[in-house]
C-alpha cells in the first residue's frame, strides 16, 4: 500500500528492510522448535533514524531474530550458554556488528559449527563495544557466551533481599541501552527482532520473560534444575526483551490477566490490580485491538529502580506501587498504554524517546479517565503539569535544550536526560492537538496511526508527517494554530498549550498556603482525602514551616509512617528542606527498604541540598542502602555524590 511508501522511502530499495511475512526455519541450537510464521520488521535508514547509542551497521547486515539458551548461575551471578542469531545481510556484506558490554565471548560459530571469525572493538564505558563477526556467508550465527557478574541489566538478589527472605531472586532491566550486557545482539530499538529463549534455574526457583511462556511449569534440566521456554513471535526492539527468576506464584485476574509475585505479596498485588482487565477493555475500545495475547505483571522485590516497565505481555512492577487502596493504579495505565505506543510503535532512536513516553502518558490519562471518570484523569493531568514546570524549571529554563521534545544526546546516556520533559510536555503537545481538532478526530487519528506504523520504528520527523498527511489534511489555518515545529523541536513550552487545573486539588493547594503557625491540622480532613490530593496538599506546603508545625502535621497524620510510597514521598521531601531531624529515621528506613529512582534520587538531592546537616545523613544512609541498589539508581547517586567528593579532595589537596 502506499503508506508504506511515505513511512519507509527507503524499505523497496533493501532486500533486508522490507516488511513481509516470512515462513521461520528450523534452527539448528534451536532451544525449541520455531512458529509456524515470523515476521521481518522493516528497519529505517534515513539520518534521523540513525542510532547513536549502538554500534549496528543495519543498513549492513542486521539481526532479525535472536535463540537464547541461558543457565542462571546464582553462585558466581553470571548467565551463560548460547544465543543464536537470525542474520539478514546486504548484497555483499562481510560482516555483522553486533552490541557487547563485558560478556565473555567463548566462541562464534556458523549454523553447522564452523568457527568464524570475530572481534571485540574499542568502544567506551557508555556504549560498550562493538562485536563484529566476518559472517563468511552464514546468514546464523551462534555465539557462547557468559554474562559478567556485574553486567548493569541484571540484579542478582540475596535471599535478604526479596519478600519472602528464602530464596535468591534475578531480573533484567533492558531499557534503554543495557540488554548488551546479558544478550550479544543489535541493541538498538530501530531493529526489530523476534526471540526465543530457554532459561534453566534452580529448582524450585520459577522464570519468566517478556514473551508467551511455553512450558509454565517447567521441565526437569537435570542436577535439580529447570527449564523454562518462551517465544515472542512479534518483532520486538531487543531493550522490550527480559527475564525474572525467583520463588514466585502466578494470580488470574481475568481472561487474559494476571500477576506474578512471590507467594507473600501475592495476594496484596492481586488486590491492587483488580482493574486491569478493564484498563485493557478501555485502552482497546480507545486504540484499537491489543495486540499482544496477554497482559500479565510481575511485583518485583523493592530494589527494582522503576515504577513499571511495559515489557511485552509482562509488566515488570515496584512494589512501592501497592499502596493497599488501588490509589497508585495510573502506573498500570501507562505500562498497559506502552503496549501501543512504544511496543507497537517504537521510537526508533533514544533521541525520540518522547514518542514513546509522552503518547503513552495523554493514553495513560484517557485509559484513567475511562475508568473512573473525568475529575480523576484530571488531577493526574494537572500534577504532571506541575511535574512539567518543575523540570522545566530544573534543566534551566524554557531556553535550555534539554527542554526540546527532540533531543540531541550526542555523548550523553540515554537514561540521565530530562524524563519529565519527554512524559508531560510529550502528553501537554497531544493534548493541544486534540483541543483543537476535537476528541473524536482526535482519537481516530491516534488509532489509524497505530494500525499504520504497527511493529515499526517512529522518529519525530515521521510523526508530524503522518500527523500533517492524515489530520491536517492541507487546513493551512490548523497547521498555524499547532505549532507543531515549535512543539517537537524548540525548547521550552510553546504558547498553545492550555494547563489543566483541577479545581478539587486547587482546595487542597489554597489549603497548604494558608496553612500556618495557627492552623489546627485537625480541621484539614487531610485523612478524607486520597492520595492525590495528599501529594498536591504537602507539596504546596511552604517549604519553611519550622519543626514545630511539622511535628503537628506528623504527628496528626502519621506521616512518617505511611505505606503510601508517594505520600512518603513528598513528606521526606518537605521534611529535609526543613532539616527536621525527627523525620531521618523514616528517611533512612524508605531509602535502605526500596530503590525506585524516582524516590531515591530526589531524596539523596534533597538532603545534598542542606549542606552541612544533609551530606552526613546521605553518606551514611548511602553506605548502607547502596549494596541493595540497582545498577541503574546506584550509578545516578553516584554521580550526584561524586562531583562533591571529588571537590572536597580537591580543597584538601589545596591546603
Ligand atoms: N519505560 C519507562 C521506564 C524507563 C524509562 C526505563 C527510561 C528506562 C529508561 C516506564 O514506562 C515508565 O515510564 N515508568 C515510570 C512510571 C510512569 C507512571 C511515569 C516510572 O518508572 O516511574
Ligand atoms: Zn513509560
């Protein structure tokens, strides 16, 4: 059809670009036969769709699907055994080039054993190094391998530090750039791969992946081991592929719902999940069908570094999400949401990271309104405009770039940019549009550009192609009214763009400024309220109360004991900027007992910010709770400790 013709200028051109079905052969390190039919995903070629963040020459060679054969060594914390890759090559080409950080290659090898040959290039701490194979005309490759024990994608977990204290626990994190530290592919979110994959753990440890499991209870593996298989026979971006492994029971929630936890947080995770089925009926009836057969979660032990990962058909969950009164729910939305924006279609490179997070935060908000109604989705809505401001405000002001929805990360991770920016001024650009074009144009749109960019990769150029080819239709005085150039690829916040206020949190933001040194808390009805309206009330609260009112408000509410991680949250949050010494012990307990960045990051910030009585509780909080870390929050508390250090050496060495 032509839409592939405006989508992929470049795909007639490139035998290994197109999109065609494909009947899948039989592989010969096969962990398990193949499905009937596989899909080849197109790959973009233009400059805006070049990847920075991998070493993969796809216009070259590229890998198009990927066989793992995994063992799980908890002794030593390393994976290791083979992953055969599905190569398709150029007309000519040599070699392929593949992702690789710190894997032990043992060897490469062609489909019937031959050695080929290989090479480990120079690379750098961020991105890896390149592994190029002369492919010698295999168009298979099996590559056997060990994962370090330090490769950043993995947690491996003591007993200690999962729920139920019995057994060991692992799980991957491969978004953005991290799966090369475990799996040796194309690590690049423009190169679509299917998967396949067996994984042995110790009995009675249970695995399960981002895929459809194959053998749900297992198979014996020998030496009081198991096998678990799993498929995925959708063209996936290789960082959407991971693992988790422990003692962990599975919970129905629905036809094709359900939750993964380990048996003492099982029915806790039931409980908060309750409506997800229904979030998948709504997130359907908005965008059309869901695409991926099921929808299961996993609660995580608490050191998993994110709310939610949207891995295909497995969420990946913080437990810091089970507040025991479904309040945290939205975060199920915006998981669920990735299941089109961001899985379906893909931001093809790290710099339109914004077309995955910031779709999927205006369906989050369509998915919550759905469900409960219009004043809900709004006071999410308006928080996240707080949130915008904030980092608006944090990276500099509305001239500083990293407030762009396009970015430019040359040398930069991926993982450290302005999120905010991406997720709420992304949503605040989708929402401006459909003010102006009306919710039912709207919607049809969102849900045609689905079903068009399906299983492929998006840039922000082909978006506003797309948006310009099939909403604006040529209307001259929209194009005007959108300032759709300034949204995608100027900083700050364009003059379109309508904040949502909730009038019910605006109560509860009046009621925090005129909170004072005579205010009884008893008259706030601060225990009637929900967790919104809790956050939004705490974080207007003047950030220099003295200890004396705090105390009231701690001692009235309970605040430093709340299990409502996001009421914690901005209770820390108020305490530290008011250096009241009766909150350190909460402050301690919350970040030793999870690692969820977006709390611990913020906490450690807080207390560098008040100097001389903040740096000493960090240090030492930071010297206990860093073991328990996640590579991905270890390394962004490192970096905000570090530079301080580094000064401080610096003016000892001065005298
Ligand atoms: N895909 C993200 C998590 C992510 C982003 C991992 C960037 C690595 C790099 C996920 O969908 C997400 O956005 N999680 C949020 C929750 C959401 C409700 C804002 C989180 O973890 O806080
Ligand atoms: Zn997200």
């Amino acid at each position: 059809m032509i839409r592939f013709a405006l989508a992929l200028p470049f795909a007639a051109a490139l035998a290994l670009a197109g999109c065609k079905e494909k009947p899948a052969e039989t592989p010969t390190d096969a962990p398990m036969q193949a499905g009937a039919q596989r899909m080849v995903a197109p790959v973009l070629l233009t400059p805006d769709a070049k990847d920075i963040h991998s070493y993969a020459v796809p216009a070259e060679a590229r890998v198009t699907h990927v066989a793992l054969n995994l063992t799980a060594d908890f002794q030593q914390k390393i994976l290791y055994g083979t992953a055969t890759l599905h190569v398709a090559a150029a007309k000519g080409a040599k070699r392929i080039i593949l992702d690789d950080k710190g894997l032990e290659i043992v060897s490469v090898r062609s489909r019937s054993g031959e050695p080929l040959r290989w090479q480990v290039g120079e690379g750098d701490d961020m991105l890896g190094r390149p592994l190029e194979v002369e492919l010698a005309g295999a168009d298979r490759i099996v590559i056997e391998y060990r994962s370090a024990p330090d490769a950043a994608a993995l947690q491996w977990l003591t007993p200690e530090q999962t729920a139920g204290k019995r057994h060991p626990f692992l799980f991957s994190q491969g978004q953005s750039i991290l799966n090369r530290t475990w799996i040796p592919t194309q690590d690049s979110p423009g190169i679509r791969q299917t998967w396949e994959a067996r994984i042995v753990v110790p009995a009675p440890l249970k695995a399960v992946m981002s895929g459809e499991a194959l053998t749900p209870e297992g198979e014996p593996a020998g030496e009081g081991k198991r096998a678990f298989r799993f498929r995925m026979d959708k063209p996936v971006a290789p960082y959407l592929i991971a693992l988790a492994a422990g003692d962990i029971a599975f919970q129905s929630l629905g036809p094709r719902t359900g939750v993964w936890a380990e048996p003492v947080t099982l029915k806790a995770a039931a409980n908060e999940l309750h409506d997800t089925e229904k979030m998948v009926d709504a997130a359907e009836r908005l965008y059309g069908p869901y695409r991926w057969g099921r929808y299961d979660m996993i609660v995580l032990p608490p050191s998993f570094p994110f709310g939610g990962m949207e891995n295909p058909m497995l969420t990946f969950l913080t437990p810091t999400m089970l507040a025991g009164d479904r309040s945290l729910t939205s975060l199920i939305a915006h998981e669920l949401a990735h299941s089109w924006s961001g899985n379906l279609v893909t931001n093809a490179t790290w710099a339109d990271f914004w077309l995955n997070e910031g779709i999927t935060t205006y369906i989050e908000s369509r998915i919550m309104e759905a469900l409960y109604g219009p004043e809900r989705a709004q006071m999410l809505k308006s928080l996240g405009w707080e949130d915008l401001q904030n980092a608006v405000r944090d990276a500099g002001g509305a001239a500083a770039p990293a407030t762009q929805l396009h970015l430019d990360l040359k040398g930069q991770d991926p993982d450290e940019g302005m999120a905010d920016i991406a997720y709420e001024k992304g949503a605040a650009f989708l929402r401006t549009i459909e003010a102006a074009v009306g919710r039912e144009r709207f919607d049809a749109w969102l849900r045609s550009y689905f079903d068009r960019h399906a299983f492929q990769p998006i840039t922000t150029r082909l978006f506003l192609e797309d948006l310009r080819a099939n909403l604006i239709k040529g209307d001259t005085a929209l194009e005007k009214k959108l300032q759709l150039d300034a949204w995608a690829y100027r900083p700050g916040i364009p003059s379109n763009a309508a904040a949502p206020v909730s009038p019910e949190l605006e109560k509860m933001a009046a009621a925090a400024k005129a909170y004072g040194p005579e205010t009884s808390p008893d008259a706030l009805g601060f225990n009637n309220w929900g967790t919104q309206e809790r956050v939004r009330f705490l974080n207007a609260l003047p950030r220099d109360l003295g200890t004396e009112q705090l105390q009231r408000l701690d001692g009235t509410f309970k605040l430093s004991q709340t299990r409502n991680s996001e009421v914690l949250f901005a209770w820390l949050r108020l305490a530290i900027a008011n250096r009241y010494d009766p909150a350190v012990p909460a402050i301690e307990r919350f970040l030793t007992s999870m690692g969820r960045r977006k709390f611990v990051e913020p906490l450690f910030r807080d207390l560098l910010a008040q100097a001389d009585w903040g740096r000493p509780i960090a240090e030492r909080v930071y010297a206990k709770a860093r073991p328990g870390y996640h590579a991905v929050t270890a390394g962004s508390v490192d970096a905000l400790l570090k530079p301080a250090e580094e000064e401080a050496a610096k003016a000892e060495k001065a005298g």
